[in-house]
C-alpha cells in the first residue's frame, strides 16, 4: 500500500515538473533610451504566437513564455520595434524613440490612417512641439513648425490672433483662415473682442493637446467640403494611457519686455529739430525746454511711461490613466500672463475632462469636455485692425509726444489742456494728442469669453470590420466686451465719457453619424467611411453705448449718463445659419504598395439660394509604396531607403464664408421722425455660389538609414475660382453701396513644400536632432470684377499703400515710387505717371510740386502715380529647429524665417513726420547744405508728404526678409535614483527665451507685422503698431 502511494506521488511531481518545464514566467521593466523613464502600454509579445501582454504605468509586464520560445518583441507607437532574446527570467528593456513616421497616425477628425498608407499632404504638429511655450492660444506656437503653414504673430498685443495661412491666400473677401477641428468639434475663430484683443482660440490649453494634424491638399480636406479651401486644422486632445494614474503639474513663470524699439530724439535733440523745420519754413521758433522746480532739464521718455517689464506665469495640472476597459484624462489650467504694454493682461482659467468607456466589446461610449473663462484686459493700443489712426492710440503716442513735455503738473495733476491735448510746457505749438499717462489711468478695455467645447459620442461594432458612430458636439461662446472712455481726455472727452458694453451669444450644435468599415482580403486592404451631418450656428449679440458723464465719480458703464444709444452700430445683431451634409471616404491598398484614395462631399448651406445651396466637392489620390516591392527590396537602394512613397492628389474643395443671408435682398427696419419704417440695405443675388478650389499636388516621401533621415517633398498647385467680390453697379439703380456680392474672381497660388529631419547623432549619452521645413508660394490674380478693376486695400480707413490687381499678386504694395532727396535744395523727389522728376517744396509758392528746373508741375496723386513696387506676400518661409540632449540636459533652438516680400514701413512716416511730432534719430542725417547727399529730406515745419505721411512713398517700403531666433530652451530633467523616493516619477526644470534675436534688412522694430491682421487686401502693413515681445521663463515638469 505505501508503496502504491509513494508511485503516486513520484508521478504528480514528475508531471508538474513537466508542466513546469513546458513554461517559464518571466518578468522585466521597459524604459525610455534617452532618459530612463518608465514606458507605460509597449507591446510585449513571444515571437513567433499570438501570445502578447502589455507594460502596466510602471513599465513593467510579466508574460509566461512556453517551452522552446527563446524571444520577445516589444512594439511602441514612436519607437523602433526590439527583438530580445531571453537570457534569464527578469529583462530589462531600453527603446529608443525614432524619427521615422511610419507610424504616425494622420487624424482627419472623422477617421484616421497610417501615415504610411496615407497618400494626401499633411502634417503632424505634437504636443512637445507647442508645450510650455510662453504663447495665449496654440496657433501661436506653430511658427516654424510645419511645412506649408505660415504663421505671423502682428504684434505684442496679448492673445491678438496670429495671421494663419496654409498654403497661401486662399479667398479675396472672404476669411483665408483655416477651419479648426477639436476632438471632432468645429470651433469659433477670429476676434471678438473690442481694444482688449480676444482670440478664441485662446479657450483651448495648450497643455491639453496631445497633436494638431494640418490637412493640405483636397485629398486631406475634401471631407470637409464648403469649409475646406483655406485647409483643415485638426487638434487631437490628450488621453489616459493603459497603467496606474498619472499625475502631472507644468508651470512656468516670466518677464517680457518691448523687442526693438525705435530711437528717438530727446528734448534738447526735438526742441533743435524743430524749431530748425520752424525756420526752414519762415516761422518764428515754437519749442523750447522746460525745467522743473529744481532746475532740471524735462526729458520725458513715454516709453516708459506706457511700458513696462511684464511678469507672467502659467501652471497645469493633469490626472490620467487608463484600465483595458477606461480611460480617463482630467486637466486644469490657471494662466496670468501680463504684457509689456501696461494695463494689457491675459487671464484664463480652464477644465478639461476626456473619458472613454467600453461597455462591452462592441460598445463604447465616450465624452470630451472644456469649460474655460478667459478674460482680456487692455488700453487702446491702436495696433488692431483698424486701430492705426486712432489718436489715443498708445503704439503711437510715445512716437509723437513731445519729450520736453512732462505729464504730470509741479502738483501732481494731470499735464493737460482744456481740451484734453497734452499740455504746451514751454512750447507755443500746441499738441493734439492726449497724454497718454491719463488714458492708461481712466480707459478701461475688458472682453472676456466663458467657452464651452464638447462632444458626446457612442460607437457600436455591427459586425467585424463595421462600426457604426454617432456624436453630438457643442461649442457655446459667450464674450462680454466692456470699454469706458474718460471725459477729460482721449477718445471719450468729445463726447464727455462714454461706456460701451456689449455682450454676444455664438452657439454651435453638431450631429455627425459615421457607419466605417475596414476589411482585409489577402493583399487588398479597404477603409471606407460613409456618413451624414447636420450643424446649426445662431450668433446674437446686444449692446448699450452710453455719453455724457453726469458724475465724474463714476468710471463704468453703471454711472450716471445723460444719454444713450442701443442700435446696429452699437453691436445688436441677430443672425443664424445651418449645414446639411453627406459625405464618403475610402482608401485602399494592395499589398500595402499601391494605394488609393477618393472622397466626396454633398454640403447644402442656407445662406445661398434655392438653386445654389447644394455643392459637390471630392478629391482622390493615389500613391506607390517603392519601398514594398520586392525588386527595390532586394537592390542596393534597398538597403538605404526604409521607405520612398510617390503620390499624387487633385480635388475641388470650397470657401463659404459669405453672410448667412448673402443671397438675399434685405430691408432693415429703423426710425422716420419717430415713425417705424424699413430701408432697402443689401441687395442680394440669386446667383451666388460657393467659391471653389481646384487643388492639385504631386509628392515624394522617404526614409533613409533606417530611419536617420525622413524627407517629404510636395508641389501643390491651388486654382481657386468663383472668387465672390462686390461688382460695381450703376449708381442709377439704387443699390446701396452701388455694388452686389458675385462669382466674378479668380486666382493661384502655387509652390514647393520640403520637411526634412535628421537624427544626426544617436548615441547612448548624447543625440541631436534637426528639422528643417521650407515652402515657397507664387500668388497671382487672373480675374476681377466687371473691368478687372483694381481694388485698393486701405489701412483704417485712411492710407491705401495695397492694391490688388490682375496679373500680380494679392494685396501688392502700391505707392509713389520717389527718387532719393535733391542735392541742390533737401526736397523730396517723386516720380510721377510719366516718368518724370517732380519734387515737393512745403513752403514753395506759387506751388509746391516742381519739377528739377523750378517750373510748376502737377500735384503728385497717390492713385494716379502709384505704382507697385513689390509684392507683400512672402515667397518662401520656414523653420529651423535643433533638439540636443546630453546625458540628462536638453537643448532646444528655434528658427523661422521668411522672405521675398516687401513690408511698407509706415510707422517710418510716422517717425519722420515734420508736424509737432517727435521724430526717430534717423533724422538727424537730414539735409542742411546744397550739395549733401542724403535719404532724409531737408526738415520744413508742417511738411507731411516727403516722408509718406499724406501719400505713401517708396521710401517706407523695405526688405522683409528676415531670420529670427524664435525660441531657445534648456532644460535638466534629474535623475529617477533622486526624485523616486520622494514620491516622484519625474522631475525637469528649464529655461527658455522667445524673441532672442533677428536678422533683417527690415528699419522697422520687427519684420514679422501685420497692422491690417488677418487681411486678405493688405497684408504687409507697419503703421503704428506696438513692436513684438522678448520673454524669458523659467519652468518646471513633475510627474508623479
């Protein structure tokens, strides 16, 4: 009997020690190459079997590996794939990040596919690229970063939106901005603010997005059809990865101050100049110094007294993780960024939650959610559109206030005069402007915005391969503009104060639903997506101006007034519009080496009429994956490409941009002697349509030394017609403004596109990365209206140096071309119609335009005898941008650049203005003595054409080419052996700069301008703008 039981026991040990023989555990830990850092979610799986687990948020993974199964594969999104042979039962696995996109993911906002598969243009952004940056909104922080798209900050105004083109000008009257996508939701854009700038896109954290993929060509962006012409931003917020909660804080704090400013005179140096001018044109002297109460020389720098060192700081903090049935991403975000300019300040506070769920294998439902509240402070800064005349505009005032004029009396008071001008001093000659010191005390500007962004979705997988989606998507933005204009001085003493407040309403409501099927036939690979959408927009927006101050105690809209006003041009409107929409998309492979691609779009808008409110919009491609087949395989170049991809695209793609009720003949309702009544105020057209793109491009991507170098070179070509313009019209008609919107337009925009990067050096303790991106645009216009005629681009209302003309390109600089200064006598010499020498004498009689040889010639006409002289629309940009780490340091540089325009410096005739205003020192080479050679004419008091203050002149107009070093950032991130005891997973502090420095033939204090904005008409305006931003920020990334 024991025996028998012994023979029992001996057989179950040798059959567990079988079964133990057969598999073996093991464990390891799989970390990040270039720091150590844990890497949570890597595909660990035995080679050669299905058998697979993943790395828990600590890196970790554990896997039984059967008898005779000697190796592991790990797999990470990013990383270059490792084969690893077992060597004993606990590994410790290193990846290392490559450069190659293969696995990148192009995200179009309805699906998503391989970047290798992919065979239209686009461009991934991620979030390492735009994190941390010292900017209000993430538009700011894509200069230099993808080919194809170019980006120009107008000026220091905080969250002042950024001029944003893809590819180039893609409309005339309507916006060339493109559309932007986040998390599926199409989101508000442009400016809804008053002085105090609001973008936005400000709403958005930038800290919250994981990528920003930007469709280029139709084959990209045909699925968005109407909305698609200017290109298709699409921002992938982020979400919780597969392991234990992450918590993360970033926060930094900086200065900033004005970039480049203009030199100007002093008093002793403006009290000489002018009285010099005074003489030159036979007045008796009108400047002279002043001296306080204890003898001192008045030398008022108003520099200084509208600006200042900005302090700023910015903290984010994120809690995610994510379970194989949830995944979480929680965010917050409080940013209080304060500008150079006084008064002008960015404050926004912001709540982020994604969540995904699966309720079962084949259902998930999720949510994307931002609440944020953002209020803008700011003076009247007069670097708006629209704001470059303003006279209590304070980019201006330090320029034209007198320096030998303090702004505060002996007793403290404000410095000045009954009419609410600066104060005379010891000056005879009056100043118009105000003090600026009174403006930046009394006038208040706040325009703040509550944004809610998000979406709620459901997926359900039919059958394999087939799922259908369904979601609906929200973006409610309320902003609330408040301004008040004192009643002693500035834009408010005319009408004794005014306030003004005004509060609109824009709401958006999207319903997608998307059935997509992805099936795999042997070689034959098909992703096909069908769907249907439907959104509505309403926008009303109500506002109160009230005048009069009765109680000087009060300074908001609450105080006591005398009068007021509420009607359309105080901001009351009401208006709505809705999109219906069909749409398709397939992609196909064989064999992963032919591709092709195809999409159409049927969008029904209602602000065209019946016979025009449906449009029909595709695109296809098709592409050839070389590096697939064999023969190339199995080549030298085989050896050398990891992939080399042709493609090819074309599609017509759409701009509706127009009114919601453009087609329409419109009556408005108003007042008659206290009477109701109507008035014909737009007269529509039946006929008007979508404006179109035809867009075409043919590219080449590919990958070098396993990855060292990727490449993608692309030419595009962008034929956009039905431009929709206002057409001239017979005055005996009666139509108001003697024009009616139509399709009567058309123009190109044309270039190369490269992106290159390189992984220069790949060691253990040291690597160094570049990327280079560059684009040329060639723009031309090829029809008008009725006649091609010319259209004038004019800054605030009051200075045309742009036209827009057939056979140039959009928005060219036009002005008096002028021909240096006369040695003879200091005056200005223009070139007029004919060719010939005309020159201008301020004080000359019988008349002031000459010709060379005294005899009288005709006024110069700034319409008559312009002329272009250049196009304002850069011909290549980019960016340069280095990544250098060094064991546990990291180095960033960032370059943009951009050339081939020309910029009118119109803040030059500004400055050299012979009128009482103070000039730059660049005067001070004036003409004095027949026979000198000069650029500066010979200074005579009231004399505001030779330098372009009255009609614009080619000696404002300048090289706008320039190199800037836009950022620089060094960063320690400290060792896990340091921080892990303390709770914490990483730790990284750094420094960075922005605005460092810039190479420029440009005299202004930054090429990077634009004082018309987002125009279309006349881009490439210097007027009375304040200058860019230099900011230095220290920061800290900890995760726990």
């Amino acid at each position: 009997m024991n025996q028998k039981i012994l023979y029992l026991v001996w057989v179950i040990v040798l059959v567990c020690t079988q079964a133990y023989a057969q598999t073996r555990k093991i464990t390891g830990h799989v970390t990040d190459t270039s720091d150590g850092s844990p890497l949570p979610g890597v595909s660990v799986s035995i080679k050669g079997t299905t058998i697979g687990t993943q790395t828990d948020g600590n890196g970790d993974f554990s896997i039984n590996v059967p008898a005779g199964k000697q190796s592991l594969t790990f797999n990470f999104i990013g990383y270059t794939p490792q084969t690893v042979t077992i060597t004993s039962n606990k590994l410790s696995v290193s990846l290392s990040a490559t450069a190659s996109q293969l696995s990148e993911v192009v995200i179009s906002g309805y699906s998503r596919i391989s970047k290798k598969d992919y065979t239209g243009s686009a461009v991934k952004v991620t979030s390492a690229q735009i994190a941390n940056k010292p900017v209000q909104s993430f538009d700011q922080a894509l200069a230099g970063q993808a080919a194809g798209v170019n980006i120009i900050q107008p000026n220091g105004v905080l969250n002042n939106p950024p001029v944003f083109r893809i590819r180039g000008f893609n409309s005339i009257s309507l916006s060339s901005y493109p559309l932007i996508i986040v998390d599926g939701v199409p989101v508000f854009t442009g400016s809804t603010g008053n002085s105090a700038s609001n973008n936005p896109l400000g709403d958005i954290n930038p800290n919250d997005i994981e990528s920003v993929d930007i469709l280029k060509d139709a084959s990209a962006t045909a699925i968005y059809g109407s909305r698609a012409a200017n290109g298709v931003v699409v921002i992938t917020t982020k979400k919780g990865k597969l392991g234990k909660t992450q918590v993360n804080y970033d926060g930094w704090v900086g200065i900033n101050k004005a970039f480049n400013l203009p030199k100007l005179l002093n008093a002793d140096q403006y009290v000489e100049l002018k009285n010099e001018a005074r003489a030159n044109a036979g007045l008796a002297p009108g400047f002279a110094i002043q001296k306080d109460a204890n003898g001192n020389e008045i030398n008022t720098d108003w520099y200084k007294i509208v600006y200042q060192t900005g302090l700023s700081h910015n903290h984010n903090m994120n809690v995610s993780g994510a379970t194989e049935k949830t995944s979480y991403f929680v965010s917050t975000g409080y940013s209080n960024q304060e500008s150079f300019i006084k008064t002008n300040s960015f404050e926004r506070k912001i709540f982020r939650g994604n969540l995904d769920h699966h309720l079962s294998k084949a259902i998930t439902i999720g949510t994307n959610f931002s609440y944020s509240s953002t209020l803008n402070k700011g003076p009247n800064s007069g670097s708006l559109p629209g704001q470059a005349y303003n006279t209590g505009g304070l980019a201006r005032l330090p320029l034209v206030l007198n320096p030998n004029v303090a702004p505060r009396n002996p007793d403290g008071s404000y410095n000045i005069t009954s009419t609410g001008t600066l104060g005379l001093g010891a000056n005879t000659i009056a100043n118009n402007y105000p003090n600026a010191l009174v403006l930046l005390d009394l006038d208040k500007y706040t325009s703040s915005n509550t944004n809610v962004i998000g979406n709620l979705y459901g997926e359900w997988q039919l059958v394999t391969g087939l799922k259908f989606k369904t979601q609906y998507s929200i973006n409610k933005l309320n902003t609330a503009n408040t301004s008040f204009q004192n009643p002693i001085a500035g834009d408010g003493q005319s009408s004794n104060g005014l306030a003004l407040n005004t509060f609109q309403e824009y709401n958006r409501r999207d319903w997608t639903n998307t059935l997509n099927y992805i099936v795999d036939l042997g070689k034959n690979h098909i992703n096909a997506l069908a769907g249907y959408e439907e959104y509505h927009t309403t926008n009303l927006g109500t506002g109160t101006q009230r005048t009069n101050l009765g109680d000087s105690y009060f300074n908001n809209f609450q105080g006591n007034f005398l009068n007021v006003l509420s009607d359309a041009t105080t901001g009351n409107f009401q208006s709505e519009n809705g999109f219906r929409s069909f749409f398709g998309t397939a992609n196909y492979d064989f064999d992963k080496k032919y591709l092709l691609s195809g999409t159409f779009r049927r969008d029904g808008f209602s602000g065209l009429s019946a016979n025009n409110k449906y449009g029909n919009f595709g695109g296809g491609s098709i592409g050839w994956n070389i590096a697939e087949e064999g023969f190339f395989k199995s080549s030298k170049l085989g050896r050398i490409f990891e992939d080399l991809k042709l493609k090819g695209s074309y599609g017509v793609v759409g701009n509706v941009g127009v009114g919601d009720f453009a087609s329409l003949s419109l009556y408005n309702s108003g007042l008659y002697g206290g009477a109701a009544t109507v008035y014909f105020n737009q007269a529509g057209n039946s006929n008007l349509k979508w404006e179109t793109s035809k867009k075409s491009d043919v590219g080449l991507s590919f990958g070098l030394f396993k990855g060292r170098i990727q490449a993608e070179l692309d030419y595009y070509n962008n034929s956009i017609n039905n431009l929709i313009l206002n057409a001239p019209q017979s005055p005996s008609r009666g139509i108001p403004g003697n024009t009616i919107a139509a399709n009567v337009g058309s123009m190109y925009n044309r270039g190369f596109e490269l992106n290159i990067t390189s992984r220069n050096i790949v060691k253990t303790n040291f690597s160094w990365t570049t990327n280079f991106n560059i684009s040329t645009l060639s723009n031309k216009v090829t029809a008008l209206a009725q006649g091609n005629s010319d259209i004038y681009g004019v800054t605030s209302s009051l200075e045309t140096a742009s036209v827009t003309r057939v056979g140039y390109t959009l928005g060219s600089i036009f002005v008096v071309p002028v021909d240096g200064v006369n040695p003879a006598n200091g005056q200005r010499i223009f070139i007029n119609r004919f060719g010939k020498q005309v020159q201008y004498n301020q004080v000359g009689t019988p008349s002031k335009w000459t010709y060379l040889d005294g005899t009288a010639a005709t006024a110069i006409d700034g319409t008559l005898d312009g002329r272009i002289v250049g196009r304002s629309i850069p011909t290549y940009y980019g960016g340069l941008n280095n990544t250098v780490a060094y064991k546990n340091f990291d180095l960033n540089i960032g370059i943009t650049f951009s050339g081939g325009n020309k910029i009118y410096n119109g803040t030059q005739a500004t400055l050299r203005d012979q009128r009482f205003w103070n000039n730059e020192t660049g005067i001070l080479r004036r003409w004095t003595t027949p026979g000198q050679v000069t650029d500066i004419p010979k200074v005579v008091y009231g004399d505001n054409y030779s330098n372009g203050s009255a009609i614009p002149n080619s000696s404002n107009v300048q090289n706008g080419a320039y190199a800037k070093l836009k950022n620089v950032a060094l960063g320690y991130k400290f060792p896990s052996r340091l921080v892990n005891g303390a709770g914490i997973s990483s730790l990284r502090i750094y420094v960075q700069a922005t605005n460092l420095a810039v190479v420029t033939g440009y005299k202004g204090s930054d090429p990077e301008v634009s004082s018309n904005g987002n125009s279309n008409l006349a881009p490439g305006i210097d007027r009375n703008t304040v200058p860019s931003s230099r900011i230095f920020t220290f920061g800290l990334n900890v995760g726990f």
